[in-house]
C-alpha cells in the first residue's frame, strides 16, 4: 500500500533507505545461523536438514506478516514493545515483552560471540574463546555506537561477502557432484532412531534461530525513510532470499558430508568445502565465515541498544538509558549497556543452550505482537500502512505455542532467570519512576 511521505519527529537520523534494510535483514538472518548451526541441526534431525528449515521459513513467514503490519502502522524505535503497549496498556506487560526482545538479543549477541571465538577463528589465532568473544563484542559495541549509517554501512559489505560464502559452498558441492562424489540418498534420510516428524518439529526449533533476524528490523522503523513503502517489501524479500539459501547449503552440506560429522563440527560449513576436494583455503572460507557471524552480532546489537532507547523513550527503562550522542545521533547509554551484558553471557551456556533460549523468550514476543495486530485494528492511523489476511497472526500464535511446547526443561530455567531479573528490573523502573514525578 501507499504510504504517507511526511516522517514523523524523531532524535535518530532517517539513514536507512529500501535498498539497506533489505540488506539488512538478509544479513542479520544468513549471518547468525547458517555458519553456526548446521551442524547442531544435522545432530537433531540427520540427513534432512532441508524438512526443519522449510517448516522454520513457513512459521516464521506468518509472525513476519504481523510484524509488516505492526511496523508501518507504528514506524518508532522499541519495536514489540510500542505495539504491546498500544495493544494492551499495561505497563508490566509492555515492560516484558520488550524485555524479552532486549533479553533474547543480548543472548543472541552472547551465543554469536561465542560461535565467532570458536573453530573459524581458531584458523588465524589461537587464543582463549571467551577472551576473543569479549574483545569481539567492544568492537562490535564501538561501531555500533559510531552511527547507524556507518553500521547499515559496514552490513552491507559484510552481506555480499557472507552470500559470497554460502554461493561457494553451493558450487563447490555441485563440483564434487559433477565428479562423482557426495551422496544425494542422505537427503531423505532421517536418525534411525527418531520419529520423522517429532525430529523436524524439534529441529525447527533451531532453525527457527536461523530466521528469527527478522524482527531485528523492527526496531530501527523510526530510522527507515519512508518506511510503510519499503518495510514489507524489504522483509518478505529478504526472508525468501533467506529461505532459498538455506535450502541449498543445506541440502549441500547433506550431500557434502554425513550426518555425524557435520554434527561434530564448531565449523561445520568450513568442513563441508574440505570435503568437497575444491581448492579453497581453510583460512579463506574462515574469513568469510567471520564476517558473516560478525554481521549478524552487528545488527543483533543494533536491535538491542534500539529496543533499550525506545524502552527508556516510553519510561519503561531508566530514561538514562535514552540519551543520544549529539552529533553521531547514535543512543550510547543504550550501547553500552547491552554490550557489557553481553559479555558476561558469553561465560555462560553454550550455543546449542543460548540460540534455544533465544527462541524461547522470542517466542513470547511473537504471541504479544500476533495478538496486538487482532487488537489494534480498532486503532485507526492517519497515513496508510501494510495490512495481513486475519489468518496470518492467528497462525501466528498457533506455531509459537508449539514451538514452545518442544523446548527442553534447562532451556525453560535460563529463560524463567531472565524474566526473573527483568521483574526486578521493572520494579526498580517504577520507583524511579515515581520518585522523579515525586520531585516534580
């Protein structure tokens, strides 16, 4: 649909154009699953790595829709958060939902630093894990505070390099086809000693990691030109891009090598291009496998820092946590913030552990949002917006229910530990919230 031209007020610059958020998005969902957890997917499912990631592309497409919906209809930074509080104005619920979205992007950020410090990087150095994915995530934190076109920027040449990577895959398996080698009967093959279907379902589970960049988007809306325009454009493109690549490193990476050895792998796409035989250098395809993780921890932290600033713009959150460097535009306190959480996470979990926890608290956030379309379509706008078929967010609810029906009982305890601390946190926001209308 057409959108209204005139922007609304806002403290962050308007750098993002079409063209950059579709990038964006592609970036943040290729970068933060496929390099990292192809192998964990092969242990839960086997061979059939193309069923959990289809199933995850099909749930993700409906929360999407709401997402398309919500975000052209109210185009401001914080994301779920904004549209819980329309939805329903209530302040604990608005506080969690957009805590769960902070909470599962710091997470995301931590398990992505983690994956970074693991095998791919080990290529060019050796050094401790936890060292590497603390230093990672300063250097993450300094450019995200830089400027939001600096990191849009930055996304958009880590992408290409990133698509890059997984086209060699691509190709340097259908070299290994070509000359006789790989097995294509490994592509219907399921564990032995699984049910087909409950290994999908619990498979897309973590796949469903894999998609879930797209919500990140929503929360740089009020830095978007034009953004009822270009939003659902941007966003279906992108996860449709996404979709059809994982199919195919997928797939790939199936034909490429067992099941077992893809599952014993930190690295395991870097495995893949080994045991094609194609001449490409360890070190290169690592280089590649970085930067692609990078981005995704880039435009994670992105998110964070944005759904902390409209939090604190809502009087959610400190309003501290709001303030904007003048001349960069960029929310600081935010950055900083996130960042320092983020590396005290990375002492704890492991990436299997984290991207389910992410999935778990994200899950939440995409019941609140598919509701909050149902509700605030009797909350009229003034410029016109993207608009889903009724069914979309119902479904919407219906696979995040079952998703979370599949999580683990130690998945279940990291995320009760952090809404227990986000109750604190909201408390702790109220009083000071009181004590300032108090002194005023």
């Amino acid at each position: 649909m057409t959108a209204d031209t005139t922007a609304p007020a806002s403290k962050l610059r308007q750098g993002i154009t079409g063209p950059l958020l579709y990038l964006f998005i592609v970036g943040d969902v290729l970068g933060a699953g496929i390099y990292a957890l192809m192998g964990t997917l092969s242990a839960e499912v086997g061979g059939a790595l193309w069923a959990p990631l289809i199933l995850a592309l099909v749930l993700a497409l409906f929360t999407a829709g709401s997402y398309a919906e919500l975000v052209t209809k109210y185009p401001k930074a914080g994301g779920a958060a904004i549209f819980a509080e329309r939805a329903f104005k209530v302040p604990a619920v608005s506080f969690l939902v957009g805590y769960c979205m902070l909470a599962a992007g710091v997470v995301s950020a931590a398990g992505l630093a983690l994956a970074f410090a693991g095998e791919y990087l080990q290529t060019f150095l050796q050094v401790p894990p936890i060292l590497a994915a603390m230093v990672f995530l300063l250097v993450i934190g300094a450019l995200n505070a830089r400027g939001i076109r600096e990191s849009v920027g930055t996304n958009v040449v880590m992408t290409v390099i990133e698509v890059s990577g997984l086209v060699l895959v691509v190709v340097a398996v259908a070299v290994m086809l070509g000359g006789g080698g790989g097995d294509t009967s490994r592509l219907g093959e399921f564990r032995a000693e699984v049910n087909p279907a409950i290994a999908t379902l619990g498979a897309a589970i973590i796949a469903f990691y894999s998609f879930v960049g797209f919500e990140t988007s929503a929360n740089v809306a009020e830095e978007v030109r034009d953004p009822s325009r270009v939003y659902p454009r941007a966003l279906f493109g992108a996860l449709l891009t996404a979709g059809v690549v994982y199919l195919l490193v997928g797939m790939a990476s199936s034909i490429a090598l067992p099941p077992a050895e893809l599952a014993d792998s930190s690295g395991p796409l870097l495995e893949v291009v080994r045991a094609t035989g194609v001449a490409v250098p360890d070190w290169l395809f690592s280089l590649v496998a970085l930067i692609a993780v990078a981005n995704g921890a880039l435009l994670t932290m992105i998110m964070s820092s944005r759904v902390t600033y409209g939090m604190a713009e809502q009087g959610l959150l400190p309003p501290l946590l709001a303030r904007v460097l003048p001349n960069r535009k960029t929310p600081w306190v935010a950055i900083v913030a996130t960042t320092v959480v983020a590396m005290g996470l990375t002492l704890v979990g492991d990436l299997a552990t984290l991207a389910s926890t992410v999935v778990m608290l994200l899950l939440f956030v995409f019941i609140a949002v598919n509701v909050a379309v149902l509700v605030l379509r009797r909350d009229p706008v003034e410029h016109r917006h993207f608009r889903v078929w009724t069914a979309v967010p119902v479904l919407g609810v219906a696979s995040c229910i079952l998703l979370l029906t599949q999580q683990e009982p130690v998945v279940w305890l990291f995320a009760a530990i952090a809404l227990a601390v986000g109750g604190v946190l909201f408390l702790i926001a109220r009083v000071l919230q009181r004590r300032s209308s108090s002194a005023d």
